[in-house]
C-alpha cells in the first residue's frame, strides 16, 4: 500500500511539473529587406527597409537598428499578444540635392535586444548618384507687324494672317494674326534654344464667313524677311510688312461668293 502511495505521488510530481512546464519568452526569427538592391539617379533617394520578428509566445520586443556608417538609433518596443510575426520599417535617405557620388555595399541591421539578443541579416545596397543636368530654355524672337493701305481697310477687319519662321525648308515657328480696323496686326514668331538664320513669310488664312469671300490678298511687300537669331542679338523687332490688297466689283459682273478669294 505504501508503495503504490509513493509511486503515485512521483508519477503527480512528473505530470504537474509538465503540465506548469513554460517555455520562456524569445525571439525565434528575424530578418530585413531594403526596397532597392541598386540605385541609380538623382539624389537624394530613400530606401525602405522591411523587418520581420517572430516570438514564441506573448511578450514585449525590444530592437534597434544598426547601419554601415555607425550611426546610433534608438530602441524601440513591440508588443506581442501571442506567438507570430509582426513587420517593422525604417527608412534612410542618401546623396544630397544635385549632388554626385557613390554610396556602394552600405547596409542596415535589425538587431533584437530582448528578450534575447538576435540579429537579422544584413540588407545591402549600392546607391550612385547622377548629375542633374538643368536645360536654360533661351528664346529667340521676331516681331513686326502686316499693314495693309487704301481705302476702306476696315472691310479687312477679322481677316486672319499666318506668319511662318522658316529654317531651309522646315517651318520652325508659326503665328496667326487677326487685322484691326485700322488694317494692322501683329506677330511673334518664338523659338528656343536655336540661334540661326531663318526666314520669314506670311499667308492669308481663308475665311469662314461668306460675306468677306470678295475681299482679296494680293501680296506682301517684302515677300520675305531674312533674319539671324544670334546668342549676343536673341530678338528682331520690326521686321514689317505692306499689304496690298483688293475687292470684287458686283457692279462689274465678277462673282463675289463662288470661292474665298482671301
């Protein structure tokens, strides 16, 4: 009796001490990842790094992070409600603005610091920084104006003008006018960034409006301007043109609105 007494107690002794057993609290697995592995650009630029920590059980993480120049940071905690894996992220910004230079095999660590000491592996990067290269947009202007002469130059009112700048046999530039009462417009012929020689012409663009069908270009006098744009002298002014011009006489038989005569 007093040996299945005692064997019972140790067999009670072996099972509670089972059952009460507790596995301590540890991280069982960490590891980093960096959103580039090489970089090549304008600077500065940010890389984004991706922590996993996985714990057994419930319990408070305590981590840092550790980088390939030396700098310190600080420690931070993470609460775990039970066992799993929670992400954590930083981020680090290199290269100043417009700057050039190489930043190859740097790297950033997560390093656990409780309840056990554990380091991920190292998430290495190569970062080279560009030149950035600004383009001054420089214009090279001609100005000047079409005037047309005689009597009743308001009728022209509306009309429209079409000034090209002209280089070989491209057009580079084009500009559409519309004539004042007084039988005048104005034009701005612009290119950039592209000193030369060019000319310059000008052509009527047809009406829309029957009733200006009678009213006639003629010609232009000079028939063209020939002009160089130069990085010391950007812009000619007064590059002007006469405008001779004409109308249908009803009273004479010659047909008013067959076709735009402009």
């Amino acid at each position: 009796m007093r040996i299945r007494m005692a064997v019972f107690i140790v067999i009670f002794f072996v099972l509670a001490s089972a059952a009460f057993a507790i596995e301590a609290f540890r991280v069982t697995g960490v590891s980093l990842t960096v959103s580039e592995r090489e970089f090549r650009g304008f600077c500065p630029h940010k890389f984004v790094f991706t922590g996993r920590i996985t714990v057994n059980r419930a319990g408070t993480v305590r981590y840092t992070w550790r980088r390939s120049d030396g700098a310190t940071a600080k420690t931070f905690s993470l609460d775990f409600a039970g066992a799993g894996t929670k992400v954590v992220k930083t981020e680090w910004t290199l290269g100043g603005k417009g700057a050039m230079g190489s930043y190859p095999d740097y790297w950033q660590q997560l390093e656990i610091l409780a309840p056990n000491s554990l380091l991920s592996n190292r998430a290495v990067f190569d970062l080279t920084c560009l030149p950035q290269v600004r383009m001054e947009r420089k214009p090279y202007k001609v100005t000047g104006r079409a005037i047309a002469g005689g009597a009743h130059v308001d009728w022209l009112a509306g009309l429209q003008l079409k000034f090209k700048l002209i280089s070989g046999t491209r057009t580079v530039s084009t500009c559409t006018a519309v004539i004042n009462r007084d039988g005048i417009c104005h034009y701005s012929l612009v290119v950039f960034n592209a000193p030369g020689s060019y000319r310059v012409v000008v052509e009527p663009v047809h009406p829309t409006d029957p009733a200006k069908f009678h009213l006639c270009f003629n010609s232009v006098d000079p028939a063209f301007h020939f002009i160089t744009l130069t990085e010391e002298a950007p812009e000619v002014t007064n590059k002007n043109f006469n405008l001779t011009w004409s109308w249908r006489h009803l009273d004479m038989h010659q047909e008013a609105f067959d076709s735009p005569c402009w």
